[in-house]
C-alpha cells in the first residue's frame, strides 16, 4: 500500500520524480532543458508551489501565468494543448507511482485545472 502525500518532504519527493522525467521526454523535455538555469531553485520554487496548493502556507512566491507566457513567447508560440496533455500525463504517472489517497487526488485535480487555465490564458496572450 502506498501513502497520501503527508508533508513537504513528500511533495519535494513528488517535484523531484516528475522533473527528472520531464527533463528526459521527447516531447516537452526541451522547453524545460532550454529555459531552466538553475534546477535546484526550480525544483525548490514549485516544491513550495504544490506545498502550497496543498497544505496552504505562503513559501511560494511567483506568477505562474507570466512565466509560461514568457516561455510560449520565447518558443513563438508553438506550445499546444498536447505539450501540455504530455506534461499531465507525467504528473498523473508519478503521483500513482509514490502516493495513493485524498491529497494524491487533491494534486491531481488542481494540476488538470492549472494546466487549463495556463494553457488558455497562454493561448488568449498571444497577438
């Protein structure tokens, strides 16, 4: 049996599994390679943005509707709902992997939200 993500280091645990994937796939792998520095400040960044989203708290400081904007821009507007579907499909994947429970499905829900909303507000962006 698996275990509901409980705490930070879970969810450091969950960021950390789903990037090294990303990092290595095909399809949407390059975006992240191209434009990511600093992989550790990344990781540590959206670890306290999935911290936040779940347990509440304020570690997280960004705007992640700007940052994909930028990034859709960078890349001229090439980024698609499939990019997006394969980074869901990543997400989902390693969630069922590590954890099982209400918070699991918590993450699972609001990561199919975002993913909408940032993809829709990326694609109203552009001019």
């Amino acid at each position: 049996m698996k275990k509901n993500i409980e705490n930070r280091k879970d969810v450091a645990l969950l960021v950390e599994s789903f990037y090294a994937k990303i990092r290595k796939d095909a399809d949407i792998g390059h975006f992240f390679n191209d434009v990511i520095q600093d992989w550790d400040e990344h990781l540590e960044k959206l670890t306290d943005f999935w911290e936040m989203n779940l347990f509440g708290g304020k570690n997280y400081n960004g705007n992640p509707i700007e940052v994909h904007n930028e990034v859709d821009k960078k890349f001229d507007g090439i980024i698609t709902s499939h990019e997006f579907g394969v980074w869901l499909n990543h997400w989902f994947a390693t969630i069922d992997e590590l954890y099982e429970g209400e918070n699991a499905d918590t993450l699972k829900r609001r990561a199919r939200k975002m993913s909408t909303m940032l993809f829709m507000n990326m694609f109203n962006s552009r001019v």
